[in-house]
C-alpha cells in the first residue's frame, strides 16, 4: 500500500518557479482585482440601498429615502458583473494550469463566483 498523503520525489518539470511564471502571476493579479472588485460592490450597495426609517425619525418627521438609488444600482450590477466575469477567467486559466497533485485548489475563487453570483441575482430582483 502506498502512501498517498506524500508528495512525489519525481523531478518538476517546469521551466520557471510559480513566483516567476507570468500566467500564474496573471491569475493571482485576477484573482486580487476580482476580490477588491467585491468590497466596492460592498461599498456600492451601501449607498445604493434605502435608508431605514426608524421610530424616531417618523415622530419626528423626518423622511428617508426608501427607494433604491438608481445610479449606485447600475454600478454595483457591473461591478458584480465585472467580479464574476474576472472570477470565471482566472478560474479558467488556473484550470489549464494547475494539473499537479501538489498544486492548490483555489477554492477561494469558488466562494468569490458564488458570492458575486448571489448577489447579482438578489440585485436583480429586488431592484425596480
């Protein structure tokens, strides 16, 4: 029986370190614009949203906004689809390119898709 948990002592193929490689270097740039692409979807919705009209402000008389801002809208829905289209090419070149036992499987690319994805499609109903 061998051990399966042990790494190969076979001679690596490749040409280049991953740190010098300019394809694995492009998915991690990807990979880094796509998630930063996502916390301004974040700050987008913040101000996209309507504002919550507590107690207060309606014994007091003061109006919120309780519609969606049509413009930050429209940005936060092509910023998630910017996020999700980026997300989708590095997780597309990083198949072509990892094919070892011993390279990682990015699963943090999968959470980043779903969550744009989700998010898209929530926007999408929710808006007007």
């Amino acid at each position: 029986m061998g051990n399966k948990n042990t790494i190969s002592t076979q001679s690596d193929r490749r040409q280049l370190p991953r740190r010098q490689d300019m394809v694995y270097r492009g998915v991690i740039t990807l990979n880094v614009i796509a998630w930063l692409m996502l916390v301004v979807a974040l700050i987008l919705f913040h101000f996209a949203r309507p504002d919550f009209v507590s107690g207060v402000q309606q014994y007091w008389g003061i109006e919120g906004d309780t519609a969606w801002s049509q413009g930050y809208l429209t940005a936060l829905q092509g910023t998630l689809l910017v996020c999700v289209g980026l997300t989708l090419l590095s997780m597309i070149l990083r198949r072509h390119r990892t094919r070892r036992q011993a390279d990682r499987f990015g699963a943090n690319l999968f959470i980043l898709a779903l969550l744009a994805a989700i998010s898209l499609i929530m926007i999408n109903t929710i808006s007007p």
